[in-house]
C-alpha cells in the first residue's frame, strides 16, 4: 500500500542520510546535522515553524536509534550522545537493540495532529434544495435547514444517511485517517487528542503507518543496527529475501542478489524456496486434519491474520499450525550458518513481531533482524548501489533436499490467492484427492485486505462456516506485495512479480559451497 507524499519522502531521505552515516561510521559525529540539512534553504515549512519541522526529525531519528518517543515533544540530548550511547549498547553482549522486545508501532505524539472527532460536514455545495433528503432521512432530527443544511454534532450518530442521500454530494464525511483504517479499533484518540494504540488490540497491519497524514505512527526498527552490521563485518550476514521485496524493485532478481551481496552480506537466499516446504506441510497438515472432520481451516502465513484470529474465538483454532515460510527459511539458515547473523527482508510490519516468536534449538533467535523493502532501498541509495549496472548474482540453497513443487508457486505466496494455489498444487502432483461431501475436490476463499467489516465476517465463522476447505487470508490488499512497507505501486509490484515468477530457478548450489560465506564463518 505505498503512498508518494512528502511524509514518505520526508521518511525516505531520513532512512537514507541515517543509513549513509551508519555505513560509513560517522553516525555519532554528524548526526546532529541532519535536521539542520534536511530543513536547509528551499525547505517548505510543514508545521508552524521551522523549528517545529526540525525537532520531530530529531525525534525520528531518535526513534530509529531504538528510543521510545511516545510523550516526548523534542530530544533532550544532542543526538551524537544518544547514537553513542546506542553504539556502545551494541557492544555488550545480549544488549543488541534488536533484544529490545519493544512493540514494533510506536505513535510520535509531537507529530499527531489530535483530528477533530470523525464526523460529518456540509460543504458550500449544499443547493438548499426543496427535496432536503438529508433532513427527511436523518434518523435524529440532527439535521436542519436554513439557507444551507446545517447538522447539529449533538445529535448526529454518524449514520450517513446524509451523505449518501444528498443528490448533489455535498455532505462529506470528515474521518480520523489512523481510526478509519484500523480492522480492529487498537488505535484510538486519547483524552489530549493525541492517537494511542492499544498493543493488545493491534494486529501490526500497518495500515495507520499510511493512512496518518501527519505521519505520526512509526515503527520500531532495526534499520541503522543492521546497517552497522554490515559496515562492521564481525560476523557474516544472511539476507533471506521474500518474495514480496523482489516485486519492489524494476530488475531482476539476480541484479537485486547482487545489491545484496555489495551492501555486505555473505549469502543471500531466496524464501520462495522456503514457501514451496510451507505450502507441503500445510497441504499434508490440511489432509489430516479434513480426515478428522475439523471443518474449514485457514492458512498462517500471514502473522496479522494470525493475530487477528486471536480474537475471533473458535476461528483460531480453524487457523493450520504450519510454519511461516519466514520462520522455516530462517531455520534453515541458523542450521547450515550457526554463527551468522540471519535478517529476513520484507514488506511486512507484523514480520517485526513474528521474528521474535521463534526461538531456535540453542535459545537465539532464528531471525537477528527484520528490514523492510523501504528500508533496503534506503541502503543500496546510501551506497549508491545502481542495482540496473550490476552482474547477475545467484541466491544460495538452504533446503537439503528438493521439493516437488516448482519454485514459481512459492514465489507467488507473494500475491493473493498463491497459498491457496501451491496449496492444491502440491494435492494435484500428489494425486491426492479428498473426500469432502460427495464432492472430491478441494474448496477454496481467498480474503486480500483486513477491515473491520471482513473481520466481522470472519467472527461469524463461529456460527456458520465458510463455504470452503481452505481459507486463504492476507491482510494486505494484493497480498504481501501491498504490504505496509512496501514502495512500489500495487500494479508495477504485480507486474514485477510475474516477472520473477516467470524467471527459471537458480542452479542447484548448496549454501556450504559459497565461499564467501565459508570463509566469513
């Protein structure tokens, strides 16, 4: 769901001059300029003052040095002490920020613009008209007429009748953006004004990060702490790459690998491959689990859907208990490089919070890092990496054995409908085929986008089960390529997926034969 505006930019060019700064090692010592630069001469003036732009770019910059801002209204230190204090943090063992355990959405209250209570509004188009649909239908009598319609915000209920019977379309509804788009109501307007999420509620979507035009919410990142990792080296970096990030950027995904490895990481692998074993193990999970006659069940890759079944009482129990290919792919990795350091790339906030679930054999995290395709773009500008001039590169293997669906369906769990997809795929090579009913085929619904209204759909699944086998749920629109930290268009990110989709698999390399990574171990 990327939007092009001047919050992103603003986000971009700082995710950028930071990350610039953390690759070369002058992070402590230049840091403090940054505001002063970004706000140099030709700067328009987004709040009241300059002064006012300068101290919330402060307080980004401190929250992407792992700082909680919530409450704060500026920096309380020059940032060069906190980046130095956020060097020194990260070298004591288990004191890594990405241990932090902070929740991944934080809300900049600084930069919240406390909305008005959403509601509804008569413009200068209102033609006082003799018909007056908008009094007629007002349930409240909150409507009245004089010159112009006028509504009385005591009474009204924010029904919309209003709105939706004004023949000339001049009543609009004024909502609270963060509000309007959040599934599950986590984020909601304090008694200062000032928007707070309630962590128990939010499912980490990430649709507020796009809806607030003040770009108040912000996310709890790891960007400049990998970006150190990959300056200083002390340990090898594995990228494991979704398939999602792949459809961000217009090249080919062995130009894009090649990026990778010029930034500084020893392997990099494809989590397609991983895919391919989730969409197995939930095709065998489904197969008993439909024996059993446990009625419909609902895929896992997704971690808000995850979440948001949490809620949902007996539907979370309909939800298949398979691995996110995320979690599978690190796995593998932790295997074959034990010492390394894992960080997963993605478009995916809720990822942020799915890294720290899974815990490996040995107590570590499986996952070191989660980056967001944005923040990666970030990097390779940073370095000016120019991903089009770049040699082909391959990704290395992970799994230790093939699989017996084609790479190209697990490169689609990247799109709506590509679970479900591999899902059967893997049933028809297995020429299995599934007693349901008199019917011997498998049902599927796919869902693309969480809203309030379809999870009250889904709360009636408790009642009255969906008409379908497997249910195939994605809280993104278009799937992972919509994701919250995605930064191409839906249609350009389609376009470029099927592009990698159609690209022939990498030749069979088994990960221990890279040099590189060898040597780095």
């Amino acid at each position: 769901m990327p939007r092009e505006d001047n919050t992103t930019r603003i986000r971009r060019e700082l995710l950028v001059r930071l990350g610039r700064l953390a690759l070369e090692g002058t992070l402590a010592d230049s840091i403090d300029d940054v505001p002063f630069d970004m706000t140099a001469e030709g700067w328009e003036t987004m709040r009241c003052c300059v002064h006012h732009d300068r101290a919330i770019l402060r307080l980004r910059s401190y929250a992407l040095l792992g700082g909680d801002v919530r409450g704060m209204d500026d920096v309380r230190k020059p940032l060069s002490v906190l980046a130095e204090g956020f060097q020194n943090s990260r070298c004591q063992d288990g004191a890594e920020l990405g241990e932090s355990g902070r929740f991944p959405l934080q809300v900049l209250g600084e930069a919240c613009n406390a909305c008005a209570k959403s509601r509804y509004v008569v413009t200068d188009a209102c033609q006082a008209c003799v018909a007056r649909p908008c009094k007629v239908n007002c349930p409240k009598g909150a409507v009245t007429v004089n010159g112009r319609s006028h509504i009385d915000p005591d009474k009204c209920v924010n029904c919309g009748l209003c709105e939706k019977s004004c023949p000339f379309h001049a009543i609009v509804k004024v909502p609270v953006p963060c509000e309007e788009v959040c599934p599950t109501g986590a984020i909601s307007k304090g008694e200062d004004g000032i928007a707070r999420i309630d962590e128990a509620k939010c499912i980490l979507c990430g649709k507020c990060l796009r809806a607030c035009p003040f770009g108040a919410p912000i996310e709890q990142t790891q960007y400049l702490e990998a970006a150190s990792w990959l300056r200083e080296q002390a340990r090898p970096l594995i990228a494991l790459v979704a398939p999602a990030t792949m459809a961000q950027f217009p090249v080919s995904s062995g130009k894009f690998m090649a990026g990778l490895y010029r930034l500084g990481f020893a392997a990099v692998a494809e989590v397609a491959e991983a895919a391919c074993a989730t969409a197995e193990r939930e095709a065998a999970e489904l197969r008993e689990r439909m024996h059993r006659s446990e009625g419909f069940l609902a895929t896992s890759c997704c971690p808000s859907w995850v979440l948001a079944s949490k809620a949902l009482g007996d539907v979370a129990g309909h939800v298949l208990h398979t691995p996110s290919p995320m979690a599978i792919a690190a796995k593998w990795a932790r295997k074959r490089y034990p010492e390394a350091r894992i960080v997963f790339i993605g478009p995916c906030l809720a990822k942020r919070a799915e890294a720290r679930g899974f815990p490996g054999e040995d107590g570590r995290k499986l996952v070191d890092a989660v980056l967001s395709a944005e923040e990666i773009g970030a990097l390779f500008t940073a370095k000016d990496i120019q991903l089009q001039a770049l040699e082909e590169a391959r990704a290395v293997q992970l799994a230790e054995q093939g699989s017996s669906l084609d790479l190209c369906y697990g490169r689609g769990f990247a799109q709506s409908g590509g679970v479900a997809a591999s899902v059967q795929s893997v049933l028809e090579n297995e020429n299995s085929r599934i007693e349901v009913g008199s019917s011997w085929t498998i049902r599927t619904l796919v869902i693309q986008g969480l809203s309030k209204q379809v999870l009250a759909l889904a709360a009636l699944w408790n009642k009255q089960a969906p008409d379908a086998d497997l249910v195939e749920v994605m809280a993104c629109e278009g799937g992972c390529i919509g994701g919250p930290l995605a930064i191409a268009q839906a249609k350009s990110a389609a376009v470029f997926l099927q592009r990698y989709m159609s690209e022939p698999p990498p030749e069979a390399k088994v990960a221990s034969s890279s040099e590189a990574v060898e040597k780095a171990v």
